[in-house]
C-alpha cells in the first residue's frame, strides 16, 4: 500500500487507469473505487452483496475482538449492533439532542473567545461533550482534558494507526498471526479499551440502581439487553465505539470548517450574508433555521467533500462475483470506495479541487436532492450516528461563522493539505484570527447559556 495518505496517490491512480483498479496484496484482491457512478453502482446499487466487510485480523479481530460495529462482518452480530443503534441515532431521535448540541456549540463560541488559539481544542471538547452526554449520560466534561475523554481518545489513536494501510502485514498474510510476540501489543490494547469501556458501563449501571441514572444510550441499552441479545462485553463496546467514533470524526469536521472559512473568505461571506438576512445580529441561529439557511447547509456540504474525515472509506467484500461494465469483481475481493477520490469527480464536481458551495443549492435557491456526496460510507454499512454528526457541524459552523469573521494569517499561511496518515484524518495544528462580528458578543452567548 502507498503511504503517506494512500488515498491521495489512489486518486492519481484513478487518473491514470479509470474509475476502478485492482491491486494485489498477498492473495487478497482489492479493488479500488474513484469515480461516483461507479461507487453508487457497485457499492449502493449492490449494496446487499456488498455488507460485508473483509477479515480484519489486527484492527477487527485482535484490537477489537470482533465486537467493533464499524469492522464487524456479515452476520447477526452485526445485524444486532446496528438494530440497536439506529433506535437511538435515527433521524428523529437525533432531533432529541438537539438542547444538548446547542449548549455546547454555545460554549465553543466563549472558548473561542478566551483562547482563540487553541480552536482545535475547543472542537474536540465540543465533540466529546456532546457524545458523552448522549452516550452515557455524563454531565460535560470541564475540558477536553477529562481524563475518561483522554483515555478513549488514546483507543481512538490506536485503532487509527492499526487501520491505517499496509500497517500491519498479517491481514495480507494471516499466518503472521502465530508468530510468538507478533501481536502482544494489541492484545493487550484490547485489554484496556475493554476495561475502559466496560468500566463506563459499569457507572451507568450504578446510577440505575440508585435510580440517579440520567436518560441515554448506554442507559437504554442496559434496560433492553435481552430484547437486542448483547453480551456484557458487546453492550460495553457498542456504548464505547459510538463515543470513539462520534467525537472523533465531528471534532474534525468543525475543524475542517473553519479550515475552509479561513482559506476561502469570499465563501464564509457568503454564509454571514445569509446569517445577517435571516438570523440577524439580535438573536443566536438556532436548529429551527437549518430550512432558511441552504448557504450554511451548502457550506457545511462542501467541507465533507473537500476535505472528507474518512479519506480513503472503509473496506466492503464482495459476497459474489459482481459485474460492471466489463469488470468482475470476484466473490471475496475487497472494494474500497475512496471517499477522496470520489468527491473529485470531475463528471459530477466540476473543478474538483475548488471550494465551491454554491455547488450544492439547486435552481430553487434549496439544497440539492439530486446530489449527494457519500462521506458516511456505502449501502447497509453507512454510519449510523450520520445524522448526529451533520447537525453537529451545521451549527457550530452557523454559529461560529454567525459570531466571528475568520482570517488566515498573511505570516502564516494554513497548508490545507496537512492531515494526520489515519484511518480518519485530523488537520495538524493551524494558526487563524477570530474576529467578532457584534459588540456584545460575549454578553448575548452567555445569556443564551444561562
């Protein structure tokens, strides 16, 4: 596999042999998607031959022993994990969070205001915050310092490095697995993400007990255990992924948008045109303005294909041999549907590597139906807390970009190609100057806080 950011040389594969190429590592078939329609045809349109996932002995079996959603194959434990899930992540139930979101998209503002260097921060604790909440029912952590927030940011870090492409060679070659001491090291990370998780757990359920538990998604689970038949240890994972992945992947989204408002302020002035029309200066923009606010919404779209969290997606296998144009992709094959590649279609994103939201507002001034860009994954396998995550980057955008103009700084300018080589990308440390846009900016947040 290349490295650094093989999806970045994926793509120029992709320019160089068409929409599909195959490689071979060892005896696995990969084959890799770079243009849209053949991702929607092959990963969408096929979407039930497509679920499952190809073995993943040292991230999926070994780090995760086999109970992580986002790695689990075909089957009914993945049929389990995800049924519960989606009771407490779909559409309407996320509308539920919304209290949640807004007070904390509201303390982004004030750390933003007290420390405006330490941005990145800010959006991680806003991210951890709000999945804390909704995951275990925790009160917001002071900081993103907390120390249960740090410990599950180290699984997070751990399962991005052991994803990563190429690292570790047994899931080319499974007979590395009995080699002595090989894979000590994530044997043994397993052991303490389990501890961990379960330890939150075990809180939760303490709480219930003394009938002080507050409503959530671990909460939930521990009531209905037997109805989903999940063992104590796939309960504990399902509770702790979900916070892993959820303050992961939206910590980043918010930093890429105010990645991008730096670097293409004739864009971010688009969006406080908007603002200032529909929100005005007088009040904070709420979730009850998403309909009225498509140049945000656009913006917002416009950031997961530009510089999308995870870059190269996740690998899918083929449960029969699977026939497009004049390709077959053998049964057992892996497909890849790299999300960078994809969203630099030039057929369905004219100048792909521009930042252009007006992109996605249609003819009728609204967001686009007939475009959609597929940053959350594929099919059955596509991440079930999407929806969450979306709200969660439109309104710290909206206020964000409601409360200060963002400028790069001329002495030192933000390389918007520098990102972490994981799993799902993180955008290394950049310098950018908050400007508020209304006088009493500190004074209208906190009230709206108390």
């Amino acid at each position: 596999m290349p490295r650094p950011h093989a999806h970045r040389k994926f793509e120029e594969w992709t320019k160089e042999y068409g929409p599909l190429f195959t490689l071979r590592q060892g005896r696995n078939i990969i084959v890799i998607i770079g243009r849209y329609q053949a991702a929607v045809d092959i990963l969408e349109k096929e979407g039930a031959n497509t679920v499952d996932r190809p073995r993943s002995i040292a991230a999926g079996e070994t780090l995760s022993g086999g109970m992580r959603t986002l790695l689990a194959g075909a089957g009914d434990r993945i049929k389990k994990l995800r049924r519960a899930l989606h009771s407490q992540l779909q559409q309407k139930v996320s509308e539920t969070y919304e209290p949640i979101q807004m007070a904390n998209a509201k303390n982004v503002v004030l750390d933003i205001l007290d420390s405006p260097s330490e941005h990145q921060s800010h959006a991680k604790r806003y991210a951890a915050s709000v999945v804390m909440s909704v995951t275990y029912g925790k009160t917001t952590p002071t900081s993103y310092s907390d120390p249960v927030v740090q410990e599950v940011q180290k699984c997070l870090v751990r399962l991005g490095v052991t994803l990563t492409p190429g690292k570790w060679m047994v899931d080319a070659y499974p007979i590395l697995r009995y080699v002595p001491g090989y894979l000590t090291t994530l044997r043994q990370w397993h052991k303490e993400e389990l501890a961990l998780f379960k330890g939150q757990l075990d809180g939760v359920r303490k709480q219930m007990d003394s009938g002080q538990a507050r409503p959530s998604f671990a909460k939930y689970l521990l009531e209905r255990q037997t109805e989903y038949d999940l063992t104590d240890d796939e309960l504990a994972y399902l509770a702790g992924s979900m916070f892993g992945a959820g303050s992961d992947t939206s910590a980043a989204a918010i930093t890429i948008a105010i990645m991008a408002a730096a670097t293409h302020p004739e864009a971010q002035a688009k969006v406080q045109e908007e603002l200032d029309s529909v929100v005005g200066r007088d009040r904070l923009p709420t979730f009850g303005d998403m309909d009225m606010l498509p140049q945000t919404m656009a913006f917002v779209l416009e950031t997961f294909r530009w510089r999308p969290v995870s870059a190269g997606g996740f690998g899918h296998k083929a449960t029969k041999d699977i026939f497009w144009k004049n390709y077959c992709i053998p049964k057992g094959a892996t497909i890849i549907g790299n999300h960078w590649s994809i969203g630099r279609d030039p057929v369905v994103f004219p100048d792909p590597e521009s930042f252009k939201p007006p992109r996605w507002i249609g003819e009728d001034g609204q967001i686009r139906n007939d475009l959609k860009f597929y940053n959350f994954g594929f099919g059955r396998r596509v991440c079930p807390g999407q929806h969450l995550a979306v709200r969660s980057v439109f309104i710290n955008t909206a206020l964000i970009l409601w409360a200060f103009k963002i400028f790069e700084d001329p002495h030192k300018p933000i390389d918007t190609l520098a990102f972490t080589d994981t799993a799902n990308v993180h955008p290394l440390p950049f310098e950018v100057k908050f400007v508020p846009r209304m006088g009493r900016l500190r004074e209208m947040i906190e009230e709206h806080v108390e």
